[in-house]
C-alpha cells in the first residue's frame, strides 16, 4: 500500500505551467523600430499584435529563415479554463535582433489567414550600416 502511494506521488505528470495554458499564432497590426540609430547590428522592434480574448497574453515570437527573409510569428498565450471577455483587444512585446554583420535586412510577420493557413501580415526592412 505505501508502495502503491509513493509510486503515485512521484510518477511523471505534465508541467503544470504548461497545460494551463494554449497557444494561438496572432494577427501583427504594427511594428516600430525602437533603437537603430544607424550604428550596432541589434535592433528592438515594439510589435502590436491581436489576441482574441481578454485573457489573451504575450506568449513568445518563433522565428525562421526563408533565403534572405527572417518569418517571425507572434504567439498569444491563453489560459485554457478561465472566463474571458469576448473581445480583440491588442497587445505588444519587444522583439530583439541581432544580425551578423552591417547590410539590408527583410523581416515578415505571419499571422493567421482570413480563410486559410497563415499569410504574411506585415513587411519591414531593416538597413544596418
């Protein structure tokens, strides 16, 4: 019996942090450029993005490279059994960049689409000199 309890007690379970909570790749309404000033290869960009909830929060931006183009998808996190109100309200995050060396540089911004998979939602190209 006490076997049986101990065995329960530290069996393996799921991060609770984690299973509180689902993820939603979120719709980008703007970006600005923080802090180039022409000199430095880090940029910061303050990014506004839709969740579709109240609840709805920053979660993490997941990125890819296609040939010279950084993808960047903004995800909202929301928790998974809470009362939200029903609306679109937006938020924003800082999105940091370090690029190797001085040149152009093209970032797009997925969201979902309308009708179907993801879409590009917005463009920025960053010069670093």
């Amino acid at each position: 019996m006490a076997a049986a309890l101990l065995l329960a007690l530290t069996s393996c379970k799921k991060d609770p942090k984690e299973s509180k909570y689902e993820t939603m790749v979120s719709p980008v309404y703007d970006t600005e450029l923080l802090n180039h000033t022409g000199g430095g290869l880090t940029i910061n960009m303050k990014v506004t993005f839709a969740v579709f909830n109240g609840c709805g929060q920053f979660g993490s931006f997941v990125s890819s490279t296609q040939a010279d183009t950084l993808v960047v998808k903004v995800l909202g996190r929301y928790p998974k059994e809470a009362v939200c109100t029903d609306d679109i309200p937006t938020r924003t995050a800082t999105f940091t960049k370090t690029y190797p060396s001085p040149g152009t540089y093209y970032i797009k911004w997925v969201g979902p689409g309308a009708w179907g998979p993801e879409s590009m939602i917005h463009r920025d190209t960053i010069v670093l000199r």
